[in-house]
C-alpha cells in the first residue's frame, strides 16, 4: 500500500523510542516532579511527545494521500492546500509551545552557569534563525510544508541553493529545530532537552521513511 510505503521504520523507532522513555521513568532516572497550570510535569512531557507525533503522522497521511489519490483536492479543489496548510502550522507551532510549557512545568532539573547557557543559547539561536530566514526569503513555508504534493508544478522548479540551502540540501531539519532545545537550556529543563531530542531525531525519520521516497517519486 503506497500510503504506508517505507512506515514500518517509522513505527519501530516510536516503539523504541517511546519505550526508553517509559522505562527511564519507571526506574526513576527521568524526574517528573513539577506542575503548571495545574497540569503535571508527566502530563505535558506526555502532552509534549504526542504532538510532534500527532504532526508528522498527519503531514504522512495528507501528503500520501494526494500524492498518489489526490484525495484533499478532489474533495476541496484550490482549497485543498490552504485547508492542509492550516493544520500543519497549527501542529508545528504548537510543538514549540509544548516544549516551553514544558520547560517551565521542569525547570531547573539541572544546573548551568549564566556564561554556559548564555554560549549554548547563541550557539543554538544563531543558526536556527538563519535556517528560518532561508526558507522564508528562498524557498516559502508553503514548500516548506509539501506544496510540492499538491501542485505538480513545483516539480519542473530548480532546487533552492542559496542562503542555508547554499552549504546544505536540508538547512530545515539540521538547523531550524535547533531552536526547539533553546527552552530546555533557558529554563535548565531536562526533560525539555529530551523531548527536543526525540523530534529532531523524529523529523529524520519522517525525512527517510516519508519525504525522501516522495521527493524520488515527484522529482523523478
């Protein structure tokens, strides 16, 4: 089936994945002490892992789905991307904000000096804004979000080499999600850093298990 073409690699690192992390709480090595807004440190470290889950299962359903169906625009026609568009930056905002709030429910789980955080802030930052920068000024967040599934024009356009994309074919995934571990270092959480972890590590799975054999398919 084309729809889950290549998902069993991504359904056995969640497996994995998710795993460890329910056996590091459970032996105690993950500490979960903490609320915010009434809501646990284990409620929005949960709250925290299911979105980005939540978001890349719903970017592979969407895009395998008019890929090879084009089941989003014969139901809602030039619609069809705007509609898609709309949960997929929902989602991916929301990821960041689930790791702030996070970060907040856990702060201080550890301990940095100011000069330290300080470094690994800017370290962070820096690259991550320029990686923003690129896809905002050369290649669009509408790409950026796989317009290149609905309009097959996208397909005959050169790829973008300039800004971050200039040193990198993939500026987005080994650069921007940087920024998702700047809470964790701010507020000293680590149960934030984890989680900031798991989707940069999730977001090369979707890369090698979902977008590469798309790109294969759209670009020939």
């Amino acid at each position: 089936m084309k729809l889950l073409k290549y998902q069993g690699w991504h359904l056995l690192f969640l497996v994995i994945s998710c795993g460890v992390l329910w056996y590091l709480i459970e032996i105690g090595v993950l500490v979960l002490d903490g609320t915010l807004f009434g809501i646990t440190t284990y409620g929005w470290f949960v709250f925290a892992l299911l979105i980005p889950i939540i978001h890349q299962v719903y970017v592979l359903i969407c895009w395998r789905l008019e890929l090879y169906y084009k089941s989003i625009t014969s139901r809602f026609r030039t619609n069809g991307f705007k509609i898609y568009k709309i949960g997929f930056f929902v989602l991916f905002i929301a990821r960041f904000f689930t790791v702030i709030l996070l970060a907040l429910s856990s702060a201080n789980s550890f301990e940095f000096d100011i000069w330290t955080k300080v470094s690994l802030i800017v370290l962070l930052t820096i690259p991550a804004l320029y990686a923003f920068h690129s896809v905002k000024t050369y290649f669009g967040f509408d790409k950026a979000a796989g317009l290149d599934h609905f309009d097959i024009k996208i397909s005959k356009e050169p790829f973008v080499k300039r800004g971050i994309f200039k040193y990198t074919s993939n500026g987005m995934y080994k650069f921007a999600f940087l920024f998702f571990y700047v809470p964790g270092v701010i507020w000293s959480s680590e149960l934030a850093l984890i989680v900031a972890l798991f989707s940069h590590v999730y977001i090369w799975v979707h890369y090698y298990s979902t977008e590469l054999p798309d790109i294969k398919y759209i670009y020939k």
